[in-house]
C-alpha cells in the first residue's frame, strides 16, 4: 500500500521511472517512513543504504536525487507546495524532497487512520 502511495506523490511531482534516481528516491521515503530518525543523519542513515541497495555510492544516490529535485523545482512548484503544505520559498535540496514526501505520507495516513 506504502508503494502505491509513494508512486502517487511521485507521479503528482511529475517524477516518472525514467529518472535514474527514481527507485532510489523511491526506496529514500520508503526507509525514511520506516524509521523517522533516518532522516537527521541523512548521508550515513540513509542514502548509504540505498546506495547499498543500488550497487552505487552515496553521491551516486544523492545526486540522482538532487536532479529530481532540481527538476521539480523547475517544473512542478505548485504541486510540491501543495504536498509539503506550505509554500517553499528556497530551492528544495534532495534530502528536503526526500522529507517532504515522507512528512506527506505520514500526514495522510494519520488522517486515514483518524
């Protein structure tokens, strides 16, 4: 159920399987929705064990999400405000896109379960 959901606020954000570091992000909220404290010591916590998952380095990992996030940015502002739930005044980096999708998730599974 978590998979179709995260698939969902991807799709919204106009982030498709063609992106590199779409199953990266992917598996990012996945963790981050596992256990909320990987998401303060993100270089070690998390994007290290994607990028174990992923057969590839942490940069690796961080960059492919940096460009989905740029990309985002540039394209998709309107709905990343709408599923953050307020307006983004900076530039998102890749860890903020990684936590703005588990913040939106949590948020709408807490109200499902309400």
């Amino acid at each position: 159920m978590k998979n179709i959901i995260i698939d969902d606020r991807m799709r919204a954000l106009g982030v498709t399987k063609n992106y590199k570091g779409y199953n990266q992000l992917k598996r990012s909220v996945e963790l981050g929705l596992e256990d909320e404290d990987r998401r303060y010591n993100v270089s070690k916590r998390l994007y290290n064990l994607v990028a174990q998952s992923f057969g590839c380095s942490c940069c690796s990992v961080y960059r492919n999400i940096k460009t989905i996030s740029e990309n985002i940015w540039k394209y998709n502002y309107t709905t990343l405000c709408m599923i953050a739930g307020y307006k983004i005044t900076n530039q998102i980096t890749a860890t903020d896109l990684v936590s703005i999708l588990v913040a939106n998730i949590q948020r709408s599974q807490y109200r499902n379960a309400s």
